[in-house]
C-alpha cells in the first residue's frame, strides 16, 4: 500500500518542479525576444522593377525570403513591403532572373531584372501569320529580327536596318538618294516577269500589295519584325505569299502611368566613295591621245571647242564634282507618350525626319503621326485601333552626276549674267550643264493615311473562342508637278507637266479562332473569311510653249500646246483560310493550313479561284525524357514542311484586249483612231487564261541551344520550285499585236542557310555576344515556252539561274603588231580582243558564253555586340558573293575627244599598253557589256552607346536615358570600279555606252550621328 502512495506523491513534486521550470523558461523566452525586437526593426522598403530597357515589370513578385510576406508590383512597376532590419527580399518575374537583395538598412531599393534567356527563348510569343505563337511551338520557318535593330541606327527606312542582319533575306541597298526605300528578297527569286517583292503585312492587316510602301512606317513606332519564309508560314497569305512575307507589329500601350519618351539623333552625312575627274592637265592629255589615235595633231590650244579655248588661254578652271556636291545632313526626333489602365491602353507617336543629301537639290522631309488605342469595353469584348498619317516630301529640282563626270574641266559654269550656260562646252552640245536641273521648279509629294479598326469577341459560355474583325481603310493621293524653262535649257519655250494620283483601298476580315487544352493535348484552330479591293486613278496634264516663265506649273492653260491622259483601274480579292495547330506534351507538333483565294485579274476563261494548302511537323526533341536530364542541352527542335503559295503576278486588265487611241491625218483634218495596245504598253494581246504563279517547297530545319544557351542558333534547307510562270510569248505582227502574256515557264530555287548565336564571353560586368548568318541560294530556269529551247534576246536560259550575263570573254586588247585582220575584221591596237570560243577562228555571236549571274552564291552577315558596364557596343558586317554583272561605267566612249573619263577607268595608248580597256577612238561593235564581279564586304554600321545607371537616373528623375554615336556604310571591300557596286546598275544592263547608269546617279553615302533616347518618369 505504501508503493502506491508514494508514487503518487513523486508524481505530483515532479509535476510540480516542472510547472515552475516551465513557468522559467517562458518568462526567459519573453525576455530574449523583447531584447531581440529591441534590436531587429521592421523596416518599410519601396523601390520600382524595370527592365533593361527602362521599363517597369507589373506583376512582378517581391518577398521576404524564408517569411510568407510577398506583394506584386504595380503597373508602373512600383512595391512596398515591410522586411526585418537584415532581411533579404526576392524578386521574380516570367522570363526573367530572379535576384536576391539584402535590406540591412535600406528604405529604397531599384531593381533592373534581366531577360532568362534559355526560358526567354522557349517561351517568347512570336507573330506569325494572323495570330501568335511560342517559339517553341512554331513548325514554319519565321524569323525575328533582333530589336537591337530597330533603334540608334540612322535610317529613314527600316528595311535598311535589316541589311545583312537575317539568313536568307537579302536587302539591298541600290540606292542612297535620300528618302528611297531598298530591295527585298526572300529566298531567291522565283518569277521572270512579276514581282518578286515580299507581301508587308502592318499589325496583322496586309499593307504593301494596298499601295502603301514601309517608307511611311516610323522605324521608331515598330515594336517587332518578324518574316516568314516557308511555305507553311506564308501559305495563310495564298496568292501573295510565295516570295515571303513580312510581318511588322507596333508598339501599343502598357498599364501604367504615362510614359513619355522622346528619341533624336542628327549629323552628317558623306559621299563613302566618288569618282575622280580627270584634272585638267590629264584632259588635255586624253585629248592629245585621242587626237594621236586619229592620226591628227591638237592645235596651237589643245582642247576642242571654243568655251573650252576661252577657259584654257585665261587659266580658268571647274572642279564639276565641287560644284555639284554640298555636305549631307540627317535629323530625326520622335516623340511618344504610351501608357493606360485596366480599360483603355494607348500608344501616341509624332516624328520628324529631315534629310539634306550630299548632292545639291537632294532633300527628303518626311512628318508622321501614329495613335494605336486598345480598350476593354466589357469582360468579353475589347475595340481598338491603329492610326497613321504620313507625308513624304521630296520636292527640287536636282543636279546630274554623270554629266558632272563627263563635263570638261575648262567648260564654262556660268554666262556673263551669272546665270548656270546650258552648254558648258560649246560648241559640243552633247552634254548640257549638270546644274541646271536646280533652275526647274519640282514639286513630289506623297501622302498616306491609313486606319485600321478591330473588335475583339470572347464569349464565355465557350471558353477559348475569340472573334476578331479587323477593318483597314487607306487613302494615299500623290501630287507631282514640275515646269523647266529656258534656264533648264528646256527647247519648247517651257515645258510644264502636273500629275495626280489616288489610291483608296479597304479590307475587311472576320478571325475566329479557338484555343483547348486538356490534359497534354493543345489545339487552336484559326479561321478566316476576307474581302479588299484596291482603286487606283491617276491623271496628267503636259502643257508646253509659254510665253514666259512666271507662272510656272500654276497655268498649263496658258501653254500653246496642252496634252492629257488618265488611267483607272480596281481590282479585288476574295479569301477564306483554315489552320490547325496540334501539340501533344510539348513534344509533337502538327500544323496544317489551307487557303483558298479568288482575284478578279484573273482570266475570264480560267477559274478565278485558288486553293493553297501545307502541312509542317515538329518535334521537341529536348523535351523527351532521355534528353531532360542533359544539362547541356537547352532546346532541341526538329521541323519540316511541305506547301503551296501564290503570286497573283497577272496585272490589272492583262487578261483583256484594249486598244489605244492615237491621232492622224485624214482628208486634211486630224482624226482619233485606235491602235493595237494594250493600256500602256504597246503591242500586248490579252488572255482570258492568265492565272497565278504557284509555288510548291519544302523546308528542312534545326532549332538548336546549348550550354545554357551561350550558343544557338537554326539551320535549315529548302527547295522550291514555281509553276505557270508569267511570261511574253511573241506573236507575229500579222496579229496586230507584238507579245502576248502566258502561264508557260516554270523556276526553282534550292538553297541552305543557318543563324548562329553566341555568347563568346559572359562576366560580371562584360559581355561579348555574336550572331553570324550564311545563306546560299541556287536558282534555275526549268522551262520556258515549252519546247526546250533558250530565250538568247533576253539572256534567259534553261537550267541556269535568272539575271543571267551572256557575252564574249575578253582576252585583252590588241596591241600594236598584233594581226586581227583574220579573227575579229575591222579590229584595230586598241580594240577589245575576245577569246574565240567555238575554235572556228572567228569572233560571231556564236562566242558568247554564259558567265554567271548577277544573283549572288551567297550572302552574310555578323553582328558583334560588346556591352561594358553601361557602355555598349555593335559591329554589323555583311558581304555578297559570286554574283556577276555588267559594269556600264567601263563602257565608256569617247564621242569625238569630248567627253571626260575618270581617272579609276583609263583607256589604251600604244606606250601604256593598257590590257582591260580599249582606246579612245574604239566604239564597241559587238556592244560588250563588261562584265565583272560584284564580290563586296562592308562594315555596315558601328554604335557605341552608354545608359545611365539607376542610381544616376534617379538623381536626374529620369527613366532612362541613352546616348549613342552611330556610322554607317563605314568602308566597304571590294575590286568594283565605280561608285559601290551595291548601288543599282539593271540586272539586264546591256551594252549601250554613256547610259547615267555608267557614272551612277547617286553615290553611296556614309553616315555619322549623335543619338538620345530619353524616357521620362
């Protein structure tokens, strides 16, 4: 009985003694944290998320690592959170790096978060054709060019910026005259006689087949490029997609506060190369060498004609390239405000663009005004539109740089009035001053206003249905005028002419697409019905015989004689598409899409309808299990497609016979009658059967990135081959009519390009990144008229590429001694010596050979970026090679001693035996063409940029600010004799001497600027 007892009173000491233990320890616990609190204050930290570029991240997550505490940013990018004094706060957004901060005692933190790229990549939305996609699901071929592009280069046109910059998209510069555009081609060309331009397509509605030109768009209001170039990207553009498509979307608002940048750059501008006159002793040399080669002697004064003489007895001379030339000047600003609510986004824009060219009378001005306006009406219904005006100005008359080449250094610049002497050189006439163009009164406008109009439908009671309809009106008139009088050197007592154009066109289109996923299955379906139509009127009135010059181009009434013409034409197009996306698990993708088109240009007797279907597969090789646990394999992707596009090719009323009208003498009295033509081009015959060039293709491809993505990059193949291919069959003139137009030929186009990406060195506070691109393209005629046969007049032969050179090989110059009197009769020391082909011992047409073409083996370019703490760095080079093509500036003749050569051509004497160009008394029978290589590599662009930092900018209360120095066209490498040989010389140039196109009409221009962008807060 005692055990019991005696266990319960140990029980209740033991509980005892542990209740006042406890009671202890709670009571020391206390203790410690109010003297720990007494140490570690909450502390309230605010701060703002912004990206790289200055943006704010909405959404962004902020917390207090190891704690439950976490807020998101607001739409300006902006926090507050309350953390421990020594606690470390956790930012982290999609796509981005997260970092780490600690607080210790801070009340303000900034953060700029930097893109992921590896995640970046896989999932970064891309445009493609009528909606959006991941990257990582597309199946077609799109490229993005990169956004570094788009800005702090000096360009008034953003074509120029994508130069060397995308494989398989070749951009050329074959102008510098300021405001001109540049030229496209997406992978080769696949037609002889249509356009072979890619369709532009402005914020998903389709732009440059409407009239409008990518002139007009601001470089600085485009959010993104995209291209596609297969047939399964482009096949949702059926009869105008064959030759690529370019896609452009612009910016448009953001939730939050206003934002409102402004961005300038401004300098000058250079001519990169010229060519250099004779001086006036070598003048008189060339002439004497003429003379000499004539068997003549110059006379006591040794140049020809009497203005020449004057100048040459008073030592009075002219630097013609002086006279004409001025320094060039670039400006840019912009300005834009963009920001908005949960209802209503909006992104407005105003810029101004003034160009002053490097040769007197070039001037391009250039105003445009964007408004692109986004609102939610309700839950399931949001509005919006895209608003733009552009005014282009290139009024002036202008100076002739090949007349200012060939101009004599001892002719007369001015009379004794002080007024520009039509003839500098009389009594030659053949080359009148180079400046007189500066006395006519131009007047080259262009306007364009374009407006595009959405709803956006979301019904809820199907979850992922959305209708859109989108609605586009453009209206571009153009105005031109000009009047030249006597002081033009003008022979009709002045010659006034006005043009007026207008295009109106509209297009509207009804989208329904749906988008499921359930399980690890995704499908969306995109359908489209659409409808345009495009009128295009132009009128012109010529008035000449004035009695004086005053009222210029204001009267052409008041002229003598007055002439006028106009022109209409409409055309429209009907269309219904279909696409189907299908991925299953992210590994396997499925695309295929069918569209189906109806033109009216299209023959009367033929279907006015096509259908053009593709089919593309993917697989996300990187995303099967054997591959997920490589850590050294980012993304691996496997694409293949297979398709048809259109080129609508047939011209407005091609397929109809007209007739022109003309006037003649009838029993004395002038009569209207009709000739044989079609609108204005005469002798053609119209066909009911025209239809559209169809390309069929297949495409190839690797998406690859490694290592964390310090290096990817894609390579891909493609063939295609295009039928019923445009051309003008000959008929005989017992028709009445010259040429008619068929579907007759048939091209293909085979080629290998590849992107490669870089980061060659990555440090805290330096990185190098690379991005090179190779394309190669092989074009080849297939057929023609159906027999087999070679079209020799227009160099087009079967089995090899378009642009084809066709001419005798040179072999030299004969040289005195020589004998030519067998081979090549009439050829005389100083003639050009041709190799004879055929081996007959004689020089026939039977010696013309194929010797390439002017289209290119291959092209590339590679962008170097270096980025320094806040300084950055760009070097883009591209090069063009294997192409071959007529150099007309070789093709020089002398007509008579009296046209001055540049010094780079040269010509043949007996004592310097020239071997590659003839002499002066040569007139080129056999009008060989001179065909050389166009091989060239150019330092295209260099930019040096610096940001302020954080700390900076909230010192200055400033969002972001960028300064930058920009050259372009810096120096280029090249055997080309002329001016650049990128610049346009025909692709078919033939052997006709002195054409502008020998000298050139433009030089290439270097550019060099001062830039700021600047964001305010």
């Amino acid at each position: 009985m005692l055990k019991p007892a005696f266990l319960c009173a140990s029980l209740l000491i033991c509980a005892s003694s542990l209740n006042a233990a406890t009671k202890s320890m709670v009571n020391e616990i206390k203790a410690i944290k109010l003297t720990t609190a007494s140490f570690l204050k909450d502390v309230v930290v605010k701060g703002t998320v912004k990206n790289d570029l200055g943006e704010p991240l909405a959404g962004a997550s902020v917390s207090v690592k190891g704690s439950n505490v976490r807020v998101a940013t607001t739409a300006d990018g902006e926090f507050q959170i309350t953390s421990p004094d020594g606690g470390t706060l956790v930012f982290t957004y999609m796509g981005y790096v997260s970092q780490e901060i600690s607080v210790g005692n801070k009340t303000l933190i900034n953060v700029t978060m930097l893109v992921d790229d590896r995640k970046y990549q896989m999932n970064e939305v891309v445009i493609v054709g009528y909606g959006t996609q991941k990257r990582s699901d597309i199946t077609g071929s799109v490229t993005s060019v990169p956004k570094e592009r788009l800005s702090q280069l000096p360009v008034t046109n953003v074509l120029h910026a994508m130069e060397g910059a995308v494989a398989g998209v070749r951009i050329s510069q074959s102008s510098s005259v300021p405001g001109s555009s540049a030229g496209v081609q997406v992978r080769g060309v696949n037609s002889i006689n249509a356009s072979t331009a890619p369709l532009t397509v402005i914020d998903g509605v389709p732009f440059s087949n409407l009239g409008g030109s990518i002139n007009d768009i601001n470089p600085n209001d485009i959010e993104s490029i995209e291209i596609l170039k297969d047939a399964s990207a482009v096949a949702v553009y059926g009869t105008r997609g064959s030759s690529g498509v370019i896609l452009i979307t612009t910016k448009r608002g953001k939730t939050g506060k206003p934002t409102i940048r402004y961005s300038t750059f401004a300098g000058p501008e250079y001519q990169n190369k010229t060519l250099t006159p004779l001086s006036p002793e070598q003048y008189v040399q060339q002439y004497t060498d003429f003379l000499a080669q004539r068997n003549q002697k110059p006379g006591a004064i040794p140049v020809p004609n009497a203005y020449e003489q004057e100048n040459y007895t008073a030592g009075r001379t002219t630097n013609w390239l002086d006279e004409i030339s001025q320094q060039g000047f670039i400006q840019d600003h912009n300005l834009s405000i963009s920001g908005g609510g949960d209802k209503i986004k909006y992104f407005v824009s105003g810029a101004y663009q003034k160009q002053k060219g490097v040769l007197k009378g070039y001037q391009f001005g250039r105003a445009s005004f964007r408004s692109n306006l986004d609102a939610t009406i309700t839950d399931w219904l949001t509005a919006g539109t895209s608003l733009f005006f552009a005014d282009n100005n290139t009024d002036g008359g202008t100076v002739s740089y090949s007349s200012a080449m060939q101009m004599s250094p001892y002719g007369r610049l001015r009379d004794p009035n002080g007024d520009y002497t039509i003839f500098p050189m009389l009594s030659e006439t053949y080359t009148r001053n180079p400046l007189l163009g500066l006395n006519a009164d131009v007047l080259n406008r262009q306007k364009n206003l374009n407006g595009i109009f959405y709803a956006e439908i979301k019904p809820k009671f199907i979850p992922g249905l959305k209708y859109r309809l989108n609605a586009n009106y453009s209206f571009l008139p153009s105005r031109g005028a000009s009047y030249r009088g006597a002081n033009t050197g003008d022979t009709d007592q002045g010659t006034a002419a006005i043009s007026n154009s207008e295009t109106n066109s509209w297009i509207v289109e009804n989208i329904l697409t749906y988008d499921k996923n359930w399980g690890k299955h995704h499908l969306d379906v995109t359908a489209l019905y659409s409808g345009q139509e495009k009128k295009y009127f132009i009128s012109s009135t010529t008035g000449k015989t004035f009695i004086n010059d005053e009222v210029s181009y204001n009267n052409i009434g008041a002229a003598a004689v007055v002439t006028a013409s106009s022109f209409f034409s409409r055309e429209a197009l009907v269309s219904q598409m279909a696409r189907f996306n299908y991925s299953y698990d992210s590994k396997y993708l499925f695309t295929v899409t069918a569209r189906r088109d109806g033109y009216s240009a299209f023959g009367s007797a033929t279907n006015k309808y096509g259908t053009f279907p593709s089919v593309a597969l993917g697989w996300n090789i990187s995303n099967e299990n054997f591959l997920k646990n490589v850590k050294q394999i980012d993304n691996i992707k496997l694409r293949a497609s297979y398709g048809t596009s259109g080129n609508q090719a047939v011209g407005v009323y091609q397929t109809i016979s007209t007739q022109g009208v003309t006037k003649y003498i009838f029993n004395g009295i002038t009569a209207t009658g009709l000739v044989s033509s079609s609108l204005l081009t005469s002798g053609v015959l119209g066909n009911a059967e025209l239809n559209w060039e169809s390309t069929t293709g297949s495409n190839f491809a690797i998406d690859f990135s490694i290592l964390n993505n310090r290096i990817s990059g894609t390579v891909e193949t493609y063939f295609t081959k295009t039928n019923d291919v445009l051309l003008r069959r000959q008929l005989p003139t017992i028709t009445g009519f010259g040429s008619i137009f068929d579907n007759l030929g048939s091209v293909k186009n085979r080629g290998i390009e590849f992107t490669l990406n870089t980061v060659n060195i990555k440090k805290k506070d330096f990185t190098w990144s690379s991005t090179i691109n190779f394309s190669s393209n092989r074009n080849e005629i297939v057929s023609l008229y159906g027999d087999g046969k070679d079209d020799i007049g227009n160099k087009w032969f079967i089995g090899k590429p378009l642009y084809a050179i066709y001419d005798y090989q040179l072999a030299g110059v004969w040289q005195v001694g020589e004998d030519a009197s067998q081979v090549d009769p009439g050829a005389t020391p100083g003639s050009l010596k041709f190799v004879d082909i055929n081996g007959d011992k004689k020089i026939t047409e039977a010696d013309r050979v194929y010797q390439g073409s002017s289209l290119p083996k291959w092209t590339g370019g590679m962008i170097n970026n270096f980025k320094y703490k806040e300084f950055g760095l760009s070097i883009l080079v591209q090069t063009a090679q294997g192409a071959k093509i007529n150099n007309p500036l070789l093709n020089l003749q002398n007509y008579g001693g009296r046209v001055s050569f540049p010094q780079e051509v040269g010509y043949w004497t007996a004592a310097n035996m020239n071997n590659t160009q003839p002499s002066l008394t040569y007139t080129n029978p056999k009008q060989y063409a001179y065909p050389v290589d166009q091989n060239y590599t150019r330092i295209k662009d260099i930019t040096l940029s610096y940001s302020l930092t954080q700390k900076a900018l909230d010192k200055v209360k400033l969002g972001s600010l960028t300064a930058f120095v920009s050259g372009r066209n810096i120096a280029t490498f090249t055997d080309w004799v002329g001016l650049d040989p990128e610049l346009s010389v025909s692709n078919t140039q033939s052997g006709l001497a002195n054409s502008p196109l020998s000298y050139g009409i433009y030089p290439l221009v270097s550019t060099f600027v001062f830039g700021l962008n600047v964001t305010l807060r």
